[in-house]
C-alpha cells in the first residue's frame, strides 16, 4: 500500500490524539482497530506528539505521552485547557466544511462530528437544516447516484472509462469502494476486476455504468483522499520551468520543487503515461525543458509536436 501523504497522516493524527485522551488510557489494539492502522504505523504516528508545545518547551507546555507494554495514554499541556474561540467567519467555514465532505466520509448523524457541529451551529445561531447548505458540483447524469448505491449495496458495476492521461477508452468491470470529493472532483475507489488492482476513477470521466447484479465481499485499502496514488515503478521526469510555467508545480503533484534564479523552479513530477507529459510540454511550450529522465520521455514533447506539425502541415497547406 502506498505511503500516506503529509496532510493525510496529519488529518489521522489529529483525530487520534484526541480519541486517546478522551478514552484515557485505551489499549494500543483498540486504538489500532479503531483507526485501522499497525501497531508500529500508530507508534510511528505518535513520535511526533511528545514535541508538540509552546514556547519555551518545558515539560508543562508540551503533551504527554506514555506508552506501556498494551496501553497508551495522552496528557494535555495546560494551555490546552483554554477554550477555543472562533469568529463567526471561522465558525461558518468549518461548519461548511464539515457539512460538505459528511456524506462522503460515511458521516453518522449521531456521531461525534454530528453533535460537535450541532453545539457549533447553536452559538453561531445558524440552523444547519435550513439555514446553511452546501452542494457540491456533480458530473451530468446520475452517476454519483448509481454509484453511491453500489457502494452501499457492495454491487459490482460495469462501466466505461475514459483515460485522459493515457487518451484511451476501455470498459471494464469494477467493485465499488468508496466515493470521495476533493478538489473540486468526484472520484471513485474501486477494485478493477480486468488489473485485480485497486484503483482510482474519476466520475465525471466515466461515460456508461450498468449494474450487474452481482454482489462482492471486499472493502477499501485506502483512506486518503489523494486523487492520484503514484506507483514506486512508474518513472519520474524533472522539468526546468520560467515563471510562466510555474503553474504545473500548483496543478499537479511534484515529487521535488527546487527555486532556481531568476524565478524558475525544477520540478519532478510522476509520469503516469506518455500522453499525459506529451500534453503537459504542449501547454508549456517554450516555458519548460526536461532536464531528467528516461530517453524516451525526454523526447515527449519534440515527438508530440512533431506529429502535429505533420497532421497539420508545416506549410499549412492541410485541413
């Protein structure tokens, strides 16, 4: 399984934390049930609680962690008792927040989350059943519908799919996992029956879905809700971009990002197919050069505009 990124093993440390201090003194195998994790993945986790404080760092400002052969216990430095105070702008955002990725975490309406939004909304005053909504954007047709059902019904559904970044249409038949939203997308985790891998689709990429009827008995390998999982085998480039390339280190995720002078920056980013970088160099144009990786890929994009330039003529002469 890959290796969770920075801001989601941050998201699972500060939901652990808490957990442990409100449960007092849980045993390590029920923290590592609760949030489906080894018990050396939560160890390594809770390394870096010990240093977390205030200034000047002495003993009283910083949590306390204590370990014991099966137990784990968590002791909040004083400053944590200070209420929190949010301005009315901060409390609207995260009850926004909140509200919006609920459905796609699987939220419990008598949960914890519920009801700490619920004692949130009261002091802001807002009603959260008619005072505040919030609607995601959702690809045309009932795609996220069709999907949601699979998941819960744990139904196998054959869709069609388009590849953006290998340009290719296929059909195959999947398991569907989990759906989740993030950056402005729609994405389904499913186990792909025609790879037996699991993999990521994005919904509004996909153009048919047709229910099979047939019913599997799987669940999800992963929790992040990172919309590309790069695999340690696929190759790497490094791009050398001016200031007017530096968007693709924003759009995309980098594996390195270096400042160079005069603005520019170099850049290594995960190739997932040969068109996808072909496409990148086109929209960078004169604005990036590869600098390093496999042969083939340091002449994507001299091979892409080259076949342009012979279906469009050098000349202009063709249609």
């Amino acid at each position: 399984m890959a290796r969770p990124s920075a801001t989601d093993r941050l998201g699972r440390i500060l939901a652990i934390v808490p957990w442990i201090a409100e449960q007092g003194s849980p045993l390590i195998a029920d923290v590592c049930a609760r949030f489906d994790l080894t018990p050396d993945e939560l160890l390594e986790d809770l390394a870096v609680v010990p240093m977390v404080g205030l200034h000047p760092y002495t003993p009283d400002t910083l949590i306390e962690l204590v370990i014991t052969d099966d137990r784990v216990s968590i002791e909040y430095g004083n400053h944590f008792e200070r209420p929190l105070r949010l301005t009315e702008d901060e409390a609207l955002v995260l009850l926004a927040t909140a509200t919006a990725s609920a459905p796609a975490r699987g939220h419990d309406p008598q949960g914890a989350l519920a009801r700490a939004l619920a004692k949130l909304a009261d002091v802001v005053g807002v009603d959260l059943e008619d005072d505040l909504q919030v609607v995601l954007d959702e690809p045309p047709g009932d795609h996220v519908p069709v999907l949601e059902a699979a998941v819960r019904g744990r139904e196998a559904v054959h869709i069609g799919y388009f590849s953006h970044a290998r340009n290719q249409h296929t059909e195959r038949t999947v398991e569907p996992l989990r759906l989740f939203h993030t950056g402005g997308a729609w994405y389904l985790d499913a186990h792909c029956r025609s790879t037996e891998e699991e993999r990521v689709f994005r919904v509004d990429r996909i153009t048919s879905i047709e229910p099979t009827g047939e019913r599997f008995d799987r669940t999800a390998g992963r929790t992040s809700t990172e919309a590309f999982v790069p695999d340690v085998d696929l190759p790497r480039v490094t791009l050398e971009v001016d200031p007017q390339g530096s968007w693709v280190a924003e759009q995309y995720p980098v594996e390195g990002r270096e400042a160079l002078a005069d603005g520019r920056q170099r850049v290594t980013l995960v190739v997932s197919a040969t068109p996808w970088l072909e496409r990148l160099l086109l929209r960078l144009g004169p604005h990036a050069r590869v600098i390093d990786g496999p042969d083939e890929l340091r002449q994507a994009g001299i091979a892409a505009a080259t076949r342009l330039l012979e279906r469009y003529g050098a000349g202009g002469d063709q249609q």
